[in-house]
C-alpha cells in the first residue's frame, strides 16, 4: 500500500483549567513540556498554549483563554483540530491546489516557522495541514510562560468575581 500524503502532526484541545491540566498532562502523565506561548487576540481572547510531546515527534497543544468556555461549546472557531503536516511549502501548495479544485473552503494561518491550511470534513471536524511539521521549541522554559499566564489570569479572573457581587 502506498505512503500517505499526510502525516498526523498534532492535536489542539481547549481547556477550562489550565492550571490543572498542566499538572495533569506533565506529571500525572509524564509528558514534557516543550514549549508555551500566549497572545492577546485569539478569536478576541488572550491566550495560553502549552505544547506536551508525544511518542514519534507529535505533539498535543493544550489552548486556554481568557473568556468564558462552556460545555461542549468551542468557543473558539478552529478548536479542536487535528492536525496533519506536509514536508515543505511546494506540497503545502498542491494541496491548497487539490482543495480548491475539489470545492472545499479552507482558510490559510501564517504562524511564523509554519504555514497552515484549516479545513472542516463533511462531518464539521476542523482538520488542519501543516508545513513544515512541528519541531522541537527552543530551550526557553516553558513552565514560566505557562505559570506567569496562569497567575495574571488567575487573578484577573478573582477580581472580576469580585466586582460582580
């Protein structure tokens, strides 16, 4: 049977304790940490990501936020996703070329040292195809990133309970 096309890259999950689930993952389950990043504007929210390594390079990325995330409810368009990569730009481009020829919508990410297409199959589960695949992060400290966003939301939420009485 021929190779596919398509490797499976990651997994990106939103979570409601990221706290918790940075525990949960990283010593309960013995996955490192490799890498934490956050913005100001994801779909209009701050943000948190924490990328665990798995077996065979993959990676789940674990995104919270700054808003409100109710059960069940995404909250966030391209949550979750799946993710397969591509070996470079040249066959990102073919398939680009191979969707819009097959009438599927996508829109295109430019996340720096990624590009990416995000796409939705006939059953509305966000598929995203990356170049290059993922690689190890730099060997900045993950766990500060992820501690520091944590404790200013951490807070900021308290202060807004606070507010509401």
């Amino acid at each position: 049977m021929p190779d596919s096309l398509l490797r499976f890259d990651h997994v990106a999950l939103r979570v409601r304790e990221p706290e918790a689930s940075q525990s949960f993952y990283g010593e309960t389950l013995g996955l490192p940490l490799l890498a934490s990043f956050s913005g100001p504007d994801w779909d209009g929210m701050e943000w948190l990501m924490m990328i665990f390594g798995l077996g065979g390079g993959h990676q789940l990325a674990l995104c919270a936020f700054d808003g409100p995330c109710e059960e069940g409810v995404a909250g966030v368009s391209d949550l979750p996703h799946y993710a397969f990569s591509v070996g470079d730009d040249a066959a990102l481009d073919a398939w680009r070329e191979r969707l819009s020829c097959a009438g599927i919508d996508f829109k295109e990410e430019d996340h720096g040292a990624q590009r990416s297409i995000y796409l939705s199959d006939p059953n509305g589960i966000i598929l995203e195809i990356t170049s290059p695949p993922s690689k190890p992060y730099p060997s900045t400290d993950p766990r500060e990133t992820a501690r520091a966003w944590i404790k200013s939301h951490s807070a900021q939420t308290l202060a807004e309970r606070e507010t509401d009485v």
